[in-house]
C-alpha cells in the first residue's frame, strides 16, 4: 500500500483547499521539486475520480506512473511521499494562520522589533488594538493574544529612558493576563471534574485558596465567559442543586451572543451532561430539558463544527426527540441536517434514522422499506436496524417472517468477531424474550406473567421497555 499518512491528509482536504494546496505547491518560495507536484496531481486525479482509489494504490503503480520505465526506487517514492506530506501540513499550518489576522500580527509585531522598524511597529500595533476592540465574543485565545500584544508593548517600554507613560503600557497587559488566567483555569477544572466523575486518576486539578471569590470581584464579575463557566462549575460540583442548572440556562440564553461558538458549544454540552445525570437518576422530565437544549444549539447555530455534524449527536439528537414525541419536529431535522453528515456514512444514517421515526409512528411499511437502503457492513447500523425489523414483523404479526428473523439474527451475532461479549449477551436475551412472546396467546396468563417478571429482573438485554410494553399488551387483551 502507497503512504497512509499522505493518502489520509489529502483525503481530509476540501475540493477548495486541493486546489489551493495546488498553488502552494507551484510556489517556488515553498516548493522547488517538480516531482512532488507531479505526485500530487497524480493523487489528486485518483481522488476526484474516486476516494477509495487511494486507499489500493500501491507503491509500483505509483512509481510507474511518475517515471514510467525508470527502475523502481524505494527510498526515492518515500522520501517524495514524506516530502508531499510535510507541505501537505505546512500548507495546514499556513492556512489556519491566515484565518487568524491578530495571530498574524503577533508574528509580524515580533518581526518588527527593531528600532529603524518603529513607525511600521506603532502602525501595526494600532491595527491589533483594533481587532482586539471589535471582538465581540472573545474567547480564551482573545484574552491570551491580547496579553502577548500588551505584553510586547510594555516589554519595549521598559527599555527606554522614558517611563511616562509606563503604567499605561504595564496595566492592559496586566489585566489581559488576569482575564486568561481566570477563564483558563476555570476551564481546566470543569474537564477535570468532567473527567474525575467518569474515572480514578493519579493526577488532581485544584483551584487556590479564594479563586472563585476573585471570578465573582468587580473587575471580572461582569465578564459573560468567566461568569457562565463559573455556574458551569457550580453545577458540577453541587448537581444536587438544581438553582445552578437554571441559572446556567439563563446565563446562556442572556450571554449567547456574547460568548464563542467552541464556548457555546461546551457550555451546552457540559448542561446536557447536568441533564444525563438527573435522567440516571430516573428525573425523566429531563428528556424534555435535554430536547430544549438541542433546539437551543440549532437556533444558536453551534450544532455544526467545521461545516460538519458529528454522527453520534445527529442519532442522539433523534433519539431524544423521539423520546419525548416530536415526532414532526423529527422528521424535519433529519431532512434538512442528513446532508451535514461524513458522506461515507450519510445514507445508512438517513435512512435507519428515518426508519426507526416510522417505527415509532407505526407506518410498518415504510420501515421496511428504508432498510433495505442500509448497509450491514457497519456493526450499529446492522443491529439497530435488525432491531427495527423485528419490531415491525412483531407489531403487523409477520410470526413466520419474524421467526426467520429471529433465527438468522441469532447466527449474525455468533459469527460477527467485532460485537462484544456483553452486547451478544444483551441482544441474545431480547431475542429469546421477543420468542417466547411471540409464542404465547392472550390466555396463558401465567406464563406471560412469568416472562414479564423475567424480563423486569434480567439486567442484560437491549430494548427492555418495548419488551415489557408488548408484555403489557398480552394481559391487557386478556383483561
């Protein structure tokens, strides 16, 4: 197989950044190798035509293609793939730096500290104190370029005769470096209770003796970031209060368009956390507070990171909604936010998605019809989706379908290696209990009685509250 890293970074580039990567490879200030841009464009070509071409080429095929009848050389194609990977993230490097100009100017402020270079120093400075004025949801990285911006300015001024105007270089870079210290600090506990609460560790983040009474001083009690995190914290080391849950909601509906969308997008993660915990808890109302914060992270416009969805909150996002019955409200979503998703997993998320919303609407036919669209190759999406299916042979009485889905679903999980012994356990148990319902009729009381209380006490099987409805279900007939 040809080089995986260089292969894996062209294929996480954006049909704009290859043609840009394009251009900086034909500049010679950045590149002078004919046969790297060669390489490239032999790559990008198998690309454009198709992603998986990359994925099988292989090295002679490669070399045959740049040099034709030359002997194959080794050393030569590997050091011409690392030297196409290394621009590959210098280009990475180059165009993240460009889509930050105070950054920029930070580089160039330290370029220019040169006495005959003063007048180009003051004139840049003045436009880094401009974007630092217009920001209007500073984030982390704000208050820490304005520290290193200040920083500079006052360094400079300790080195000259002149001191009259020294405090007033001293006191910005003072209170920039305060402001990131807080917020960073602050930040970085949060992750270490976050991460605490999940597991043991040997290494403890600790806040010094009258922090919090700092965040909460004149100077930074006003600050919309420090102020959100602050209740951010509180929720997690008091969750049993539940005041700091509503006022966080609060704080973020209020300083929404104050605070950064990376900001945003933590600070509603960590409350949707706070609602996890009360639904462990058994505090189902929650679901619905958990449903409110997804429609808040839409209306917000924070949902999508980098143009992208991530899949497992557009599943946990349905899931939610169908929990609490937004059925409609559902339906919209995964219409108009499939399309957000990896391509290579888009359809098979679309359509067992859309299936498992019919499934809840009871319109059986439409489920089945999605699922012949999924591909059982990926693991979740085989279960979920044989799952949904026996659902639905279940709920339309498809007994002679269903026993054959039963069967042939007992033989996928003992042969597939990649499902894991408590998940075969899990699945294995929902199979035997959706049998034995499936066997008994609305007469034999007992033996559904029976089964009920088997299934409320068996501890390892998926789907337990559709097997205990459906249980429900056969006494209720006989009643």
């Amino acid at each position: 197989m040809f080089s995986d890293k260089l292969t894996t970074l062209l294929q996480s580039f954006s049909k704009y950044e290859l043609n840009r990567f394009g251009k900086f490879l034909r500049s010679p200030w950045f590149n002078e190798q004919d046969d790297v841009v060669r390489l490239y464009e032999l790559l990008r070509l198998l690309l454009r035509k198709n992603e998986d071409a990359l994925r099988v080429l292989d090295k002679k095929s490669v070399w045959k293609s740049l040099y034709d009848k030359k002997p194959y050389d080794d050393a030569q194609l590997r050091r011409l793939a690392s030297d196409l990977t290394q621009l590959g993230l210098q280009f990475l490097s180059e165009e993240k730096r460009r889509e930050n100009p105070l950054r920029e100017l930070l580089d160039q402020q330290d370029a220019l500290d040169r006495p005959e270079l003063r007048k180009h120093l003051g004139s840049l400075e003045k436009q880094a104190l401009k974007i630092l004025e217009q920001e209007k949801t500073p984030d982390v990285a704000h208050y820490l370029q304005s520290y290193q911006l200040h920083w500079q300015i006052f360094n400079r001024a300790t080195k000259v005769v002149d001191t009259s105007n020294y405090l007033e270089k001293l006191a910005p870079a003072d209170r920039a470096l305060d402001n990131f210290y807080l917020l960073q600090k602050l930040k970085f506990y949060t992750a270490w209770l976050i991460f605490s609460g999940m597991r043991a560790g040997a290494h403890e983040v600790s806040l010094p003796e009258g922090f919090l009474q700092m965040t909460e001083s004149e100077h930074y009690r006003d600050n919309p970031l420090i102020a959100t995190y602050r209740q951010v914290l509180h929720c997690l080391v008091d969750p049993e209060q539940e005041t700091h849950y509503r006022q966080l909601r609060t704080l973020l509906n209020t300083h929404a368009a104050q605070i950064g969308k990376s900001d945003l997008r933590e600070c509603y993660l960590i409350a949707q956390n706070y609602c996890a915990f009360k639904i462990n808890q058994g505090r189902t109302e929650y679901y619905q507070e958990n449903f409110e914060l997804y429609k808040s992270i839409i209306e917000q416009e924070i949902l999508l990171e980098n143009g992208q969805l991530q899949e497992g909150i557009f599943k946990n996002i349905v899931t939610t909604g169908l929990r609490v019955g937004e059925y409609d409200w559902v339906e919209k979503f995964i219409r108009e936010y499939a399309e957000f998703l990896p391509q290579s997993i888009r359809e098979n998320a679309r359509s067992f998605n859309l299936a498992n919303l019919y499934s809840r609407r009871r319109e059986h036919a439409r489920v089945i019809e999605l699922l012949r669209n999924v591909e059982y190759s990926d693991v979740v999406y085989a279960l979920g989706s044989k799952v949904l299916l026996v659902y639905t042979y279940y709920e339309t009485n498809e007994m002679l379908a269903l026993d054959s889905l039963l069967d042939s679903f007992r033989i996928y999980l003992r042969r597939n290696k990649l499902i894991s012994k408590n998940l075969k356990t899990e699945y294995g148990n929902f199979l035997s209990f959706v049998k034995k319902l499936s066997s008994l009729l609305p007469r034999q009381q007992t033996e559904i009685e029976q089964v009920r209380q088997r299934i409320e006490k068996c501890k390892s099987v998926t789907s337990k509250k559709w097997l205990l409805e459906k249980a429900d279900e056969l006494q209720k007939i006989k009643k």
